[in-house]
C-alpha cells in the first residue's frame, strides 16, 4: 500500500458510535442486544419459511434472500464495532478496512436489489394473477437472485477499487465503519472519480430500483382498488403494507446518507452516523417484526416452529 504515491496508512481509527466515555457501556449492550435479536429473528424466518411446505412459494423464497441478505449485512459492521467498544480499541487494518468496504457495500446492495425483485413479485401477482407461475417459475426466482448478487459484487468491487487507489491523509474515519463517504474525506488524493461514480453508480443502483418499487405499487394499488370485495381489498393491502414499510424505511435512510450533501462538522458527523445505523442496523432488526407480525402465514408458520411442529417436505 505504501508503494507509489500512496500515504503510508496501513491501518484507520475509527470514530466510532460516540465520543463519550459514559456512553459506551450503554452502546455496547444495546448494539449487542439488537445484533442478537437480528440474527436471531431472521434466523426464524429462514428456518420457519424452509420448514413449512406452503411458504415454499416465490414471494417467501425472496422474504429468505432477504434474510439472508440482513443477516450479513449487519454482520459486517457491528460485530467490528462492538469489539472496538469492548477493547477500547477503534483501530482497523488497511486490508480490514476495504474487506469491510467491499462486503458492506455487496450486502447492503443486495437488500435494493431484492426489495425491487419482491415488488416486482408482488405486482405479477396482483396485476396478472393467471400468469404468475409462469412468470414466477422457480428457475426464473432463482435467475433473479443469482442476478441481484452478481450485479451486487460488480458494484462492490468498482468502489473498493477506486479507494483502493486512493492516499490518505488522515486515520481517522468519521464513522464507526467504512463506508465510501468517510473514506473520501480522509483522502488527499483527487476523488473526482469516485464521487462521479458514487453519483451516477451508486444513484442508479439506489434511485432505479427505488423507481421501479414505486411503479409496481402505482399499479398494485391501482388493481386493488378496482376488487370489488373490501375484505379482498384489505387482504391485498396486507399483503403488500410490510414491504412498503420495509421500503420506506431502508430508502429513506440510505438515500439521506449517499444521495444528499453533508458537511464536515462534528454536527454532521453524527448525522450521518444516525442515518448510517438506521439503515445498517434498525432496518435489519426490524424486518422479521415487521414481515411476521403482520402477516398471518408467518405467525402461522412462526408458532409451528416453536412448537416443534415443522415439515421439511
């Protein structure tokens, strides 16, 4: 890394959730605390969704994408930060620090692309309900997901190797993980470049599948209303309102952190670090809640699970 006119950094310190001392067993147990409750509540989903023959259908096939998808995600950064809370340590390596770059930003892509391909799922199903299983066929879910990865380590690896040819200036990245933004700010290098394909690479990547989840629910609920039966209608909005809560939640925070201008300010700072935990954390904790208290199928599945009563088949 020092070879060129690359800075001889080769690790970072990380900023980390708060600078002050008092705060720093609360975080720990809180972070630890929801880290838990993730992995532990998407792990359910997975395993309640693969045990119950009747879920075995594409919109639940996705919902476990998803889940495998958060459980990584969130596993990429806070493990990292809880061992810096715990050690009082918030140093990261050079080769660490990109590593966690590339997968945070595979993992975190993964979840666009996958809350699009469930909207996508939804509208076939609400809109053209005597084509769905064709058009939903088992290879072309599994096509989808293979194309959501693919498209996601293509995007990871184009970033992490533009910071990669970046010096630094300075160790310390003002976050408790590495992101794009705070690695940038730290370069003395040029980073023209890298914003211009965080701009236009990383809009696409948010705004087109933002679009596209935004079209297909014009529609859904456009269809929907014209049912005639009102318990049709509510279930039909059901169905669809965990993912939009889903969505409006993940979008918003993600396209506050990436998409609109921030400052350098400590204020700022600790703007971006709440966005940042919004859409790295809160997100992933809240989507088995959010996928299996509001709907039927799930608590069914959920409680037969507990019980012990589960069919591989």
């Amino acid at each position: 890394m020092a070879r060129g006119n690359h800075t001889s950094v080769f690790e970072f310190l990380l900023w980390g959730l708060s600078e002050r001392p008092e705060q720093q067993r609360i975080l720990f147990l809180l972070f630890l605390w929801m880290y838990m409750v993730t992995v532990a509540g998407n792990l359910l989903i997975i395993l309640a969704i693969g045990t119950n023959k009747h879920l075995h259908t594409p919109m639940y096939f996705f919902l476990t994408s998803l889940s495998c998808a958060d459980i990584l995600f969130i596993s990429t950064t806070v493990p990292k930060a809880l061992v810096n809370i715990q050690t009082q340590n918030r140093s990261i390596s050079y080769a660490g620090c990109l590593t966690q770059l590339y997968f945070f930003l595979t993992f975190g892509d993964m979840d666009i692309f996958l809350l699009a391909t469930m909207a996508y799922d939804r509208y076939v199903a609400i809109c053209h309900p005597l084509h769905y299983t064709m058009v939903m066929s088992r290879q072309r879910c599994a096509l989808l997901v293979i194309a959501c990865w693919t498209l996601t380590s293509f995007v990871a690896m184009t970033h992490t190797f533009l910071i990669f040819r970046l010096s630094f200036c300075s160790k310390i990245i003002p976050d408790f993980f590495c992101d794009l933004g705070p690695l940038m700010e730290v370069s003395c290098s040029d980073t023209q470049v890298n914003k211009l394909v965080l701009l236009f690479l990383g809009g696409a990547v948010i705004l087109i599948p933002f679009m596209l989840i935004l079209i297909s629910y014009i529609h859904i609920v456009s269809a929907i209303l014209r049912v005639p039966s009102a318990q049709g209608r509510h279930k039909a909005f059901s169905t669809c309102g965990s993912h939009l809560a889903v969505v409006a939640l993940f979008f918003g925070t993600v396209i506050r952190a990436y998409l609109c201008p921030s400052s350098s300010s400590s204020k700022s700072v600790e703007e971006d670090t709440a966005a940042a935990v919004m859409y790295t954390v809160v997100t992933p904790l809240l989507n088995p809640f959010i996928y299996s208290l509001r709907n039927k199928d799930m608590k069914g599945a959920l409680g037969r699970l507990l019980r012990g009563k589960v069919s591989f088949l």
